[in-house]
C-alpha cells in the first residue's frame, strides 16, 4: 500500500510546485503592472498639480488682464470690466467741529473737537476719453467720480445740509496769511503773494496823501509814522467789528462739496476796496465772491488729469502702472516725463526717487496678477500728490475667498528715512513755524505729509486721528484716540489675479495755521496742523466678481487638485502590499480557472 502512495505524493508535490511558480509568475507580472500604474498616477498627478495646471492658470490670467481693443473695435472684457466697474464704492467723511476757539485764540489752548458723521456717499466712478497709442503699448484715459448722498450709510441724524461745523477759515489762512488779501485788492491783483508788508504799504500810500497827512499831522504831529504799526497790532480788533477772523461755521456740505464765500472775502474785502476807491482814489472793483469759494472736493463728476499706463501688451505684469499724467487745464500741473511736477516739490533735494517710483507705480483700481505674499506695491495716491509702498501684513478671507492684506506703513511719513525727504518743504516749516522742532529743520514732524506745492494751501495729510504720528503730532488734539480698526488704510487683494476684494483708503486732511506774533488778537495761536475732516474711501468685490472668481478660478482649481490628489492616492495604494496580494489573488484565481 505504501508502495502505491508514493507514485501519488510525487505527483502532487509536483502539481503544487507547479501552482506556486505560476502564482509567482502572475504576482510578478500583477506587482509590476501595478507599480507601472502607481507610479504613472503618482507622477502624473504631481506633474499635473505641480507645474501643469499652475502653467494653465498663468497663462490664462495674463492672456485675459490685457487693456486693449476686440477686432471689432470694441473694448476687450478686461478693459470693459475695469471701465465701467461693477464694485460697491462708499465715500465716508467726518467733519471735526471746534468747541473751543475762544481759547485757541486768546489762551493758546489745544483744539477740542466733536466728530460728526459718518456723511456716506454712494461712488461711480467714471473713465472716459478712453485711447490706446504706441501700438497699443499705452492706454490714455481721464477719471471722475461721483458722489450721491446715501442717507441710510450715514448716521442716523446726519444731514450734510443743515449740519453745521465750526473750523479754521481756510480762506483767511490760503488768501492771508498774513491778511493778503490787501495786496490782492490794493496792488497786484494776485492773492497768492500777500503779507503783513503790503498792509504797511497800503498804510504808507495813505498817509502819502497830501490831505489826509495834513489832517493827520494836525491831530497826531509827529505819530503819523506809527500809525502801521498801530493798525498792524489792532487789526485783530478791526476784523472783529466786521465779523471776520480764523475761524468760520459752515454748513458740512458747504466745507466738502458746495463750498462757502469766507466772510474774509464777503464781508471785509468790500469794505475795505470802498473805503480805498473813495479815500485814496483807486479804482478797484467789487468783489466777485463766487471766485473765492472753497470746498475740500471740488472734483464731483469732474476730472482735470489724464493719465497713460501701460496696457500689459508686452509684459503682463506691467498692466495699469501708471507712467505719466496731464493735466488738462494747466500744463505746469502735468509730470515732467516720469517725474512728478516741479513745482510740487520744487524745495525737494531728493528729485531721483520721484523718477524710480513713478515709473513702477500701479494706478490705484488696476494690481497685477500672482502677487508673492512677502511682495510690496508701489501705488500712486493722485488724493496725496505722491507715491507710497503698501506693505504686506497677512492673509484675510472676505466673503469666502483668501486674500492678501496690505496696509500703508508708518515709514511712509517718517523723515528720518533718506527716501521721504523729497516730500519735505523747508519754506512751509519757517513760513508757519510749526512744533518744537529744532532750528534749521526742514521737515514736518513724522506723520504728517505737506502737499501745500500740490494744492497751492497750507494742506497737511495725515492718517485719521494722527494714527502712527510723533508724540508731538498725536498731542495736539488731547480728545483723538487713533486705533488699528478705524484708522489704518487697508488693501485686500486676490494674489492669483490681482482682484481688489476690499480696501479702506482712510485719510485726514489738515490745514498748518501758523502764528501771528504781530498781530494782538492772533499772537497766542498755537501753530500746527489742525484737523478739519477725516475720510474712509471703502470698496467692496459685488456679488458678480465674487461668482466670477469661484467659477473661473476656485472651482476648475479645487476640481483638478481632487483629480491628481485622488490619482497620487491612487498611485500610492497601488503600490502597497496589501493591494499587491490583493490584486495577485486575484489574478491566479482568474487565469486557474481559465
């Protein structure tokens, strides 16, 4: 019997045998398959992820952020999209209301001040005169804007027309500083050049009339020579009786938008032109006083600039920098090439860095697309008359989509920086003879930036409530208690196309009054910059580009990332032991029973 089982045993150790080098065979050939398919998922899908898709994107972007013309002549979707924005734009002001005047005047206090607001504005911005030169290398165009009051934005009591605020006359400091206005009426007609001299001047020719020195001799002798200087000291006083002097109360729509006649103007000026045609023989003419009305925006629906950026044609990152600007009512306000003008800053000792910054400024609605995280943008501000660099501070997320956030550092206003003493103006510090600085300064204290050559006034821009200003700044006005949130000027940007998601362009506009030491009535008043309004310029992506950028940019991004990520999975687990055995049986258990 045992004889018999032996042919048997050797058979079936045979067979087995047999099975076993024809498992391996097909594990073998399966393992392989199976690490050729894993490790071309795995491959493809970080090639895909990696490098594929970005290249895709990039090349997508940059191909659709052109301005430029369709075949037809019609402007492109880029170009349309960014002429006639669809984003929700809301102009806010603050007016600062002075309760303490008779103080600032006859004690040398510091300003107290109310805030009103905020008085919200609905913004559309237009752009017009739309032309593309060199080729198609430049785009020209002119922008305005808007402004509609927005009752239900503003506060609940806010009424821009009945409320009234009290502030520095801007008139008696722009047309006299030191009551320039004489010289205007009395001599060369031209406001912008008068003084306390001219005044003693005016005194001279009237006395120089034979009559009224004979009259003025027989009562005073021999103290006709002082009487300058007695009108000079008193003319405080003088100013009083007509109801006239450094501040004035308006109406807040009437220091923004409409403007207002300063009673310097309305009230004094006449008086004074009739007393010179009937004393001294001139002939002057009344004043017209629609010619003297100010307003701190005088630009509703209007524009005086035409800018030339470049339209991205020959390097995408380049579209909207802005290379030169026009200005289309006076040729000495246009850029000198890529300089700002002369006459801004003509005292400026630093002239180079207005070439290096005007030449890679972005206009502020237009930022170029795959913006690095660490990464600056140098912005032309045409509200400031200047350039500055928004610094990365941290990602943000606004209405579901990441962000970058920028914001305007501090730096931008400090002048122990070598790059910012172009911005400084030694002639306006020893004109108005502003803080306790030491002698021989030629700049502002850090914080405030003087755009007086821009706007042809003492104008001094600042961050609201002097956030990030000196101590001697941010003393000034004890009551402000400047923070982050409210203050801080703050710019959210899409990197991966450039799209504006949300930005608070935040700003206070002050004027530097200075101190008339000749004068009793003003002698006291304390130099420096005082507030008159605070503004928030706030834009927000609408509903519309929010779609946008989820369809054509976040969804076909997350899809393709699902994709490879399931296929470097898929690739991975093909490749594991376990779906090695797996597959293996398989594939024996299918070829066996073939």
């Amino acid at each position: 019997m045992a004889v018999a089982l032996k042919p048997f045993v050797a058979w079936r150790a045979a067979k087995q045998m047999h099975e076993m080098l024809k498992r391996q065979w097909i594990c073998s050939a399966v393992n392989a398959g199976l690490f050729l398919v894993g490790a071309g998922l795995l491959i493809s899908g970080i090639v895909v992820l990696v490098k594929v898709f970005p290249d895709i994107v990039t090349k997508t972007v940059n191909k659709n952020k052109v301005f430029g013309l369709n075949d037809d002549g019609t402007l492109n979707d880029f170009t349309k999209t960014w002429a006639y924005p669809s984003y929700i734009s809301t102009m806010q002001y603050w007016a600062f209301d002075y309760k303490n005047t008779i103080g600032i005047l006859n004690r040398a206090l510091y300003p107290d001040v109310d805030e009103k607001g905020p008085y919200a504005y609905d913004e559309t911005i237009l752009n017009s005169q739309i032309k593309f030169v060199d080729n198609g290398e430049k785009m020209q165009f002119a922008q305005a804007t808007q402004y509609v009051f927005n009752p239900a934005k503003s506060c609940p009591t806010c009424d821009p027309k009945k409320d009234t605020v009290t502030i520095p006359d801007i008139s008696f400091f722009v047309c006299s500083s030191c009551f320039e206005l004489f010289e205007f009426y009395l001599f060369s007609f031209e406001c912008s050049k008068l003084g306390m001299a001219q005044i003693d001047a005016f005194v001279e020719k009237i006395l120089g009339n034979q009559q009224l020195e004979g009259v003025c001799q027989l009562l005073l002798k021999d103290k006709c020579p002082k009487l300058a200087e007695i009108f000079e000291r008193e003319i405080g006083s003088f100013m009083d009786l007509f109801k006239t002097g450094p501040f004035v109360t308006v109406t807040v729509d009437q220091l923004i938008f409409s403007g207002y006649v300063s009673p310097l103007v309305s009230q004094l000026a006449d008086r004074l032109i009739k007393i010179s045609n009937k004393l001294i023989g001139t002939d002057i003419p009344l004043v017209n006083g629609t010619a003297f009305t100010v307003a701190l925006n005088t630009e509703n629906g209007t524009t005086d600039t035409l800018y030339t950026v470049l339209t991205g044609k020959t390097d995408y990152s380049r579209a909207g920098y802005t290379i030169s600007f026009t200005s289309l009512h006076n040729e000495s306000l246009s850029s000198n090439g890529d300089k700002l003008p002369s006459q801004w800053y003509a005292f400026s000792i630093n002239i180079i860095i207005f070439t290096i910054i005007l030449k890679h400024d972005i206009h502020g609605d237009i930022f170029k697309s795959f913006i690095k995280q660490n990464e600056s943008l140098p912005l032309y501000i045409s509200d400031v008359c200047r350039s500055a660099t928004l610094k990365y501070e941290k990602k943000v997320t606004v209405q579901g989509i990441t962000g970058y956030r920028y914001i305007l550092p501090a730096e931008e206003f400090d002048y122990s920086i070598s790059d910012n003493c172009g911005f400084c103006n030694p002639n306006t510090l020893s004109k108005y003879g502003a803080y306790d600085l030491p002698v021989n300064s030629t700049c502002l204290p850090s914080g405030l930036l003087d755009i007086s050559g821009c706007q042809n006034s003492p104008v001094i821009i600042s961050k609201p409530h002097f956030y990030q200003a000196s101590n001697i700044v941010r003393s000034f006005v004890p009551r402000f208690k400047p923070t982050y949130d409210n203050d801080e000027t703050t710019l959210d940007i899409e990197p991966t196309t450039g799209t504006v998601l949300a930005a608070n362009k935040r700003l206070q506009i002050n004027m530097l009054l200075n101190q008339f030491s000749t004068i009793g009535e003003y002698s006291v008043l304390r130099p420096g910059a005082y507030p008159l309004i605070w503004l928030n310029e706030s834009f927000i992506m609408d509903s519309g580009t929010r779609d946008d950028l989820n369809s054509s940019l976040f969804k076909p991004k997350n899809i393709v990332k699902i994709i490879c990520w399931c296929a470097i999975g898929v690739g991975i687990t093909a490749s594991s032991d376990l779906v090695e055995e797996t597959y293996c049986r398989i594939a024996v258990d299918i070829i066996s029973n073939i």
